[in-house]
C-alpha cells in the first residue's frame, strides 16, 4: 500500500520526464540517431556467448558511426544484461520497444531467450535479429524474426559428412542437458538415419558436473566408431580430459559450442586431434585468398583483438553480422520498422562473419551449408579438414 | 470490532484505488509490464508467507508449484486445446494434489531439514521439466502459450493484464488476510511459536501445516498460470532452484508474518535489477551487498518495523 | 564389471569433494546453527585463487595451497566479522538471507576478478592413469582422497584432542553452559568460520584440476555439499563424510545402471527417502533448529 502509493508518484514523475522530453527530443535529436538495442547474457552461464557479442556490437556501431554513420544519421545502442533468464529478457524487450523506443533489435544470445521474446516483438512488429541457435526460432517464419547464428542442423550436417567420409558407422552422443545440448542431440537423432550413421548411446552430462567418466564408460561398452559431444564450455573440455583419462582411442567430434581458442587452452593436450565443425572466423588465416569471407573474417579479428586484447571466438560474430545487415536494411528506410523489415527479408549475398547471408520469405536465416567447415585440433592450433 | 473492519476495508479500498490509478495513469507498457511482474511475485511470495512467516515452516521449493502451475496450463490449452479458463482450476487441484502428497510425509520434518526435504522436491520437478521433453518441451522451452480471453474481452494488451494480476492479488491478499484473522490464523500463529505447545492445547499442527502448504502452493500455482499466458513462453529456467531462493529473499526482506511485507519484498527484487542495470559488470556485487544491508540493518525485514507500530496503535484502540 | 568399477572410481572421487564440502556445512552449522548458502562460493575462491598463484605467479604448489587456503579463510573471518556478528537480532533465517546475499556479492566480486571464462590446472602429480581390472583410476583422485582424509582426521584430532576442540565442542552442545565455564564463545564462532571456509578453499584446490574452473562453479558444488551433509546428519562430521561418498557413488551408479539425464533426480530421490525414514540424516544428530 506504501509501495503503490510512492509507485504511483515516481510514475507520475517519470510520465512528466517522458512527456517533457518528446516535446524536446522529438524535433532535435530524435531525427538524429537511429536507436539499435541489444539483448545479450552477459552475464551468468552464457557470458562467453553474450560477453563477444556485447563487444562486437558496441564496436561495430561505432567504426559505422566512424564511417558517417547510416543515411547521415549516427547509430546508438542501448545493451541490457539477461543473465540467461527468459524473465529478464522479456523485461528487458518492452523496456527497449517501449521506454528506449529502439527501432530493431539484436539478440539474445540464447534459444530460450530467444522463444520468450518472440511473440513480444511479432506482437509489436519490430524487427529482431537473434543470434542464437536454436532452429525454433525460425522454422516456422516469423515475419518479424530474423536470425545470423549458424543452425544445429548445419552444424549437425557437416559433423556428418565428415564421418560419412571416415566411414564411421557406429557413434556414442553425449550431451549436456541445456537447450544447446537438447537440440543437438535432437539433431542428431533426426539426421542420423540420412548419412546411414546408427547412434548406439546417447547420454547426457549437466553443465556444471565436475566428472563424466561414467558416462564416456557406458557409452564405451557399446564400442562405437566414434563420439559425438554436444555442449558449451566448460562440460567439453572435461569431457575430453575424461576420454583421455580412459584411454578411449576413438576419435571424438565436439559441436560449434566449444569453436573458441578457449577450448584447446581448457583441454590442454587432450584436444589434440579432435575434430569440430566451425564457422570459418577460426580458420581466417588459413583459407585461401580467394573465399569471399576472408577480408571480413581478418578485418574483424584484427579489430576484435587490438580494441578488446583477446582472442576472438565464432560467438561475437553474430552480432557483428546482425548489426552489419540491420546497417545495411536501415539505409534509406528512413526508420520506418516495416521498411526495415521488408529490406531484411529481401537481402542477399551479405558476407558475414558467420558466412554468406541470403534472406528470402521462406529463410530468415540465409545461411548454406557453407557456412561450417570441419576442422582438427593439431599440435595446440586448428587444421582445416576438406 | 467494527472500527477495525472499517480500517481493513479502507486499506483495501486505498489499495484497489492506487492500482486503477497506476494502471489509468501509466501508458508506457514497460512500466505496466514491471508491474505485472511484481503482481506475480507478490502472489508467490503471499504465498509462502503464509506458510514461513505464519506457520513458521520453510519451503526451498516453490518454484516447483509455480512451474507446475505453468506447465499444466500450457499443456492443456497448447496440447489439448482446452479453455485456459478450465486449466485453471485444474492446474490449482493438480498442485494441491502434488503439495498434498510431497507435504505429508515432508511436513514431518523440521528447520533445516525441511528445506532440504522441499528443495530436493524442487530439483526433481525442475529435472522433469527438462527431461521430459516429448511434453514439457525439455530445456528449450514450451512456445504458442495463448493470451487470456473472456468473451470478446482480450488480456493482451499490458494494460488489462496488469489489471488481472493486481485484481488475483487482491483477492490473494483478503484471503489471506480472512485467515489470519480467524481462528486457523491464531492456531498457525501458536505453530510458528512453539509446535508442541500448540499441541498441547489441542492444535492439530499436522492436518494446519499440511492444509496451509497446500494453500500457498496453490497460490504458487496461480502465479504459475498467470506467468505462462502472460510471457506466452515458458521454460524450465524460469522454476529452478535459485527461484525458489529468490521468493523466500521476498518473504524475509519484506518482513515474515506481514502481507505488506510479502508485496514489498516482491516489489523491492523486481525492481532491483532493473534499477542496477547501470551498473553493468559490477550489477551482482551492489545487489548482494544492499541484500546483506537490508538484513544486518532492519533484520525484522523492511515493513516489519513500520507495521509494528502501526499494529501496536491498532491494538490500543481496539482496547 | 569393468564399467562397474568405473562408476565406482568416479563416485568416490566425486563422493570425497562433497564430503570436503559437507564438512565445511556441518563444522559452521555446529557452532552457530547457521547454513552457509555463501559456502559454495568459498569453493569457487579457493580454486580460482589457485589457479592464480599456481599457474600464474608459478609459485610451487604446497605453497599456493596454504596461502590459497588462508586467504580463503581469512576472508571468512572478514565475513563473520562485518557480515554475520553485525546483525542485531540474528533469526536462523535472516542470516541465511545474508548468505546468500554474500553468494551473490563474491560471485560479482569473482567475475570481476578472473573475468568470465573458465581456467584449468593440470594434475598434482604428473603420473600416467593407473588401471584396475580395466578401469582407470586418476592419481588425482587418490590425491583428492589422500587430502580430504588427512584433513578429517586433522579435524577428528582437533576436536577429541586439543583445549581448544573440546571448547568449540563445548560451544556447540550448549554455548550458555560453554561461556559460564569461561569459554569465549564468540572467538569460537570466528574459528568456526575460519575452519569451515578454510575445508572450502581445500574442496576447491583439490576439485580444480579434475574440472574447469570459473566464477559460477560455486553454487551446485554448494548445492550437493549441502545435500550430502543433511544426508549424513547436520553437524556430524563423520556423517558428513558418509553422506558425501553416498552422494557420489549414487550419482555415479545412477548414471551408469539407470539414465545419465535422471542422475541428480535419483540422488534427491535416495535424499529425501531417507530424510522420510531417518529426519536428522543417517548419523541421526539432534533436532535442528526452527524458522
């Protein structure tokens, strides 16, 4: 009673606030920047996702501010923290549409996230790049949806085909019980039966366990060609610690989640010859100089990693590329969120960090298969596999 | 007695006034959804009010019957296309039911071990929620949660919802509050004192507890169905552990024993994080410092003071 | 069989670093009737922190064990002192709150300071895996084993034999008697803390090179712990040492016979079966405290 009392005035005060500044905001400096929010974890159990990705957007706005920013107009992000909670992302969507008056937003970092915010940004027709992975998000199409993370099911196709190609026949899954590690292992299972691949054990690992030998000995009674683990640091790198421990000599796959230089550090000499699908950011310098990604790839790790002094991870990518095509739709579109959103739809043959964007009506998510590579972890660095 | 009934009635009164003022008054649906979500938060932690602050009994897992709340109305207008307006009282039976089986063989024990009997309940329903995905959507979540509708008359917008949830507090709050004052609210408060004094006068402690835990799961249950048709979205992360630790943070920084308390508390932590954006990476040192002020400076939680002395002055001229 | 000793292996090992855990539960528990929900961050410190002096400032590693440990203790006494002696009216309650207000304080104050991504360590000692009957058993393991066990009967001896012990003791079965026979019943409570955080830190060195290790490993660690001492009996020690190796070893055989996805719901199952058979754990301690 207190509280709705006090709650009712500061409100009051606040609407007087709001009011007062569109008298003053709307002929000045509204017509002067273009609002972009972010929803990313940056804190919590995903940081190593929403931490990159944070970064990489406030750097990307302002080299485009550098650059004149969009139609003359400047860009200006407004970052709020989920902590990998639904809850907070929700809050956190209606304080950008609402209270911030963003035009697009970027983000979040997680499926989770993700599902909770959708219908709060179709409900209020503002354009949402998201930048996890969940292939929920956009199948079925959403009009409003967009997304610039590489799907499971890509990732899921090239870890595949490789083994396809090594004659692998027999694999153990082992995930960690997450949406990341729950939708992989869905995958997994779906695709399975495609490349002629049997899957005789699957298990999954929490994501703060501390020892996963049990599970690597069950999956090792049933003598598979190899292992697949589906999960994000730190749970892999113990898994491999452990497989080393057991002396298990199959040849073990790890997903995207661990594609950071992080992992070869965490697992030291047990990551040695493991084989992961990535995006092709790990493997930069190693393309040859005529794949279409290359400049982009270099140009943004050599800004990530003199501006931040760290070493760059698949993660921040996402957002690069999201704040990179929304740059691109926003140009003559004047703000107006369905012209945006008509300009997404429509965008083709954006090089991205994450790969070669083409959006249509029915994809909103535009990338190929080409968008993974295989690679092998060899002497402490990546070897790119054909 | 009258003049006491009067009080009552007028601080509803001024209550229900303040939330048609703040809902008329608001236009922003930030703000209106901020307070959507305290009005959640206060039922859940009315809720376990009852149980910690009145029957003096702990519960580590409420969040279990806030999810389960959630889950079976999802599961029931999403799966099996019903009416929302029928799962819920489904889902209320269902959670009486589960708190009626977890409460008694659970309820027998006491302090600490109590919280350790509901929080291991509460890890297991959490663990159902993410493993049993062919009907809870395993840990990616459950989608397509359909808005609430009366008639031709939508919740949707913010606005109506937020009359919704304040107008379910309401009516949480005046039972409650019926409890307390009658005779169940003296026999818990005898509980909460001393357990086998009140048996000795001839207090059924067992049937009391077991009935006020099923109360507030109940209420938590409400929550749970208010949460999943408003956020249309739900996910196991959302009733797990560190939840259930967040309501009982409402409970006791509110002040135990105290309806006002109990929507303070649940005030106070919505807005704390979002008042802390601001402080980016150092977010999580501030909060758990100002959670530790609060408890070192007014350990009797922030409205306890305030209402003892408006308690102690109501009593005089009761007198 | 092979697979069965393996499961095995697993769960003492597992087993051994709840019990660590636990025991820090159950020394502060018996001295000041007070669950520590900030305990788990007291792991996560004592780990991080060694990552640091061990494999940055490379100093050798009994020495960064005991500084590790001293710090991590001493910033339990700190705790003690600013946080928990300062309440007023101290309700059970009330400063569980403050516990796990201070979880969340040192889990910030932990990001801050490693930062967000996870470290590793390698081994105590540089040795091959041992293998029996086919399954592998790791040196660190025995190394876990051989401190936690070292550490307990340091702590057995303490108590049965030391002035001091039996005045802590002293402390916990009736702290009026305790201080009317002169004992200084609050230095008691400090050196509770100091103990407790103290197995804390050492969990968290031992535990460090068998996982990764960051700023929000500390809850669940906390979390089991906490279970493994409830199972064993609030306050026991040796309850606590039981209940932690049946917590490991059913987590590990609940992944290898049943169903690796169910494994902590089968041990809270096998927790709260036994609270409903035994309340006061399976040492059967006196009845706790109420809200």
């Amino acid at each position: 009673m207190v509280y709705e009392n006090s709650s009712k005035q500061s409100h009051l005060i606040v609407m007087i606030l709001v009011v007062l500044y569109f008298f003053c905001a709307s002929s000045v400096s509204a017509a002067q920047t273009y609002k972009i929010g972010g929803i990313f974890s940056v804190t919590g159990p995903a940081s190593f996702l929403g931490d990159p990705e944070k970064k990489s957007m406030e750097m990307a706005v302002e080299t485009i501010n550098k650059n004149g920013g969009i139609d003359g107009r400047l860009l200006e992000a407004v970052i709020y923290d989920t902590e990998g909670d639904p809850t907070k992302a929700v809050m956190a969507v209606s304080k950008l549409i609402n209270k911030d008056k963003v035009i697009a937003i970027i983000g979040p970092s997680l499926t989770p996230t993700s599902l909770a915010i959708i219908p709060f940004a179709e409900k209020e027709g503002i354009p949402l790049i998201s930048c996890a992975a969940g292939i929920k998000i956009t199948q079925p199409v959403k009009p409003w949806v967009f997304k610039t993370a590489q799907s499971d099911v890509l990732a899921v196709a090239a870890v595949y085909q490789s083994m396809k190609n090594q004659n692998i026949r027999k694999i153990g899954i082992l995930s960690v019980s997450n949406a990341f590690g729950e939708s992989g292992k869905q995958q997994l299972q779906d695709q399975a039966d495609q490349f002629g691949i049997k899957i005789v054990r699957a298990e999954t690992f929490g994501a703060k366990d501390t020892d996963m030998t049990p599970q690597l000995a069950k999956i090792r009674k049933e003598e598979p060609d190899a292992i697949i683990c589906w999960g994000t640091n730190p749970g892999p790198a113990v898994v491999t610690k452990n497989i080393q421990q057991l002396n298990i000599k199959v040849p073990l796959y790890q997903s995207h989640g661990v594609a950071s230089p992080k992992f070869i550090e965490l697992a030291g000499s047990a990551a040695e010859g493991i084989y992961l699908p990535t995006g092709k950011i790990l493997v930069a310098d190693l393309l040859p100089s005529m794949d279409p990604q290359k400049e982009v790839l270099m140009h943004y790790t050599k800004a990530f990693e003199t501006k931040y002094q760290m070493t760059v991870s698949g993660f921040g990518g996402y957002a690069y590329d999201a704040i990179h095509i929304l740059a691109k739709a926003l140009e003559g579109s004047n703000g107006e969120r369905e012209k945006i959103r008509t300009a997404l739809e429509q965008m083709q043959n954006h090089v991205g960090v994450s790969g070669i964007f083409n959006f249509s009506k029915e994809d909103h998510n535009g990338l190929g298969p080409d968008a993974f590579v295989m690679v092998r972890i060899k002497n402490g660095t990546w070897e790119l596999l054909k | 007695m009258s003049s006491k009934l009067l009080r009552k009635t007028a601080s509803y009164g001024i209550f229900w006034i303040a939330v048609a003022a703040a809902g008329m008054s608001i236009d922003n649906s930030y703000y209106l959804q901020v307070l959507t979500f305290i009005g959640i938060h206060s039922i859940l932690a009315l809720g376990l009010n009852m149980l910690m602050g009145y029957a003096g009994q702990i519960s580590l897992g409420h969040a279990a019957f806030y999810g389960l709340g959630a889950y079976t109305t999802a599961i029931m207008t999403v799966h099996y296309d019903l009416s929302p307006w029928l799962a819920l009282p489904c889902a209320i039976c269902l959670v009486i039911l589960v708190a009626f089986i977890v409460g008694l063989p659970t309820l027998k024990l006491s302090g600490y071990y109590l919280g350790m009997g509901t929080l291991g309940f509460g890890m297991i329903v959490h663990i159902i929620f993410r493993e049993w995905t062919s009907v809870t959507g395993g840990a990616s979540g459950y989608v397509g949660i359909p808005p609430l509708e009366l008639g031709a008359f939508s919740f949707s917008s913010s606005r109506n919802y937020f009359y919704l949830v304040w107008c379910t507090v309401l009516i949480s709050i005046v039972l409650c509050q019926r409890l307390i004052d009658s005779r169940i609210g003296r026999a818990l408060r005898s509980i909460h004192d001393s357990e086998h004094a009140s048996k000795a006068v001839g207090v059924n402690t067992r049937n009391l507890k077991l009935q006020v835990f099923m109360l507030s799961a109940a209420l938590a249950g409400v929550a749970g169905f208010l949460y999943a048709h408003f956020v249309s979205f739900i996910s196991p992360g959302t009733f797990d552990f560190i939840v259930s630790i967040r309501i009982v943070t409402m409970v006791v920084i509110g002040g135990m024993a105290s309806i006002w308390g109990a929507l303070l508390g649940a005030s106070l932590l919505t807005l704390l994080p979002e008042w802390l954006h601001a402080f980016s990476d150092f977010e999580m040192i501030v909060y758990g410092l100002i959670l530790m002020l609060v408890m070192i400076i007014l350990p009797q939680g922030l409205t306890r003071g305030i209402l003892d002395i408006y308690e102690r002055s109501h009593k005089k001229y009761f007198k | 069989m092979q697979e069965a000793l393996q499961y095995v292996f697993s769960g003492i090992t597992n087993g051994a670093i709840y019990a660590a855990i636990a025991v820090g539960f159950s020394l502060l528990y018996n001295s000041t009737e007070l669950i520590n929900f900030a305990h788990g961050e007291f792991v996560m410190l004592g780990a991080l922190i060694l990552v640091t002096l061990w494999n940055i400032f490379k100093l050798p590693l009994p020495l960064a064990f005991f500084i590790t440990v001293f710090t991590v203790s001493g910033m339990g006494l700190l705790f003690e002192r600013l946080a928990i002696r300062t309440v007023s009216k101290p309700h059970p309650i009330v400063l569980v709150i403050i516990t796990v207000g201070a979880s969340i304080f040192f889990r910030g104050i932990g990001m801050l300071l490693w930062g967000k991504d996870s470290y590793s360590v390698p081994s105590f000692s540089d040795h091959a895996p041992i293998t029996i009957f086919g399954a592998s058993l790791l040196p660190q393991s025995l190394w876990i084993l051989v401190i936690v066990g070292i550490s307990v009967c340091a702590l057995h001896f303490f108590f049965k034999k030391t002035l001091t012990g039996k005045a802590m003791q002293a402390c916990a079965i009736n702290k009026r008697a305790a201080r009317l026979s002169g004992i200084h019943s609050e230095k008691m409570v400090l050196l509770a803390f100091f103990l407790s955080t103290g197995m804390g830190a050492v969990a968290g060195i031992i535990i460090a090179p068998i996982t990764m290790c960051s700023y929000n490993m500390g809850t669940m660690l906390g979390l089991k712990g906490f279970c493994a001492a409830m199972l064993g009996g609030l306050g026991s020690l040796w309850g606590s040492l039981i209940g932690g190796f049946l917590l490991g070893i059913v987590e590990a055989l609940g992944v290898g016979f049943f169903s690796s996805s169910l494994k902590d719901a089968i041990a809270f199952l096998l927790l709260l079966l036994i609270l409903y058979m035994r309340p006061g754990g399976i040492m059967r301690v006196k009845e706790v405290k109420r809200f």
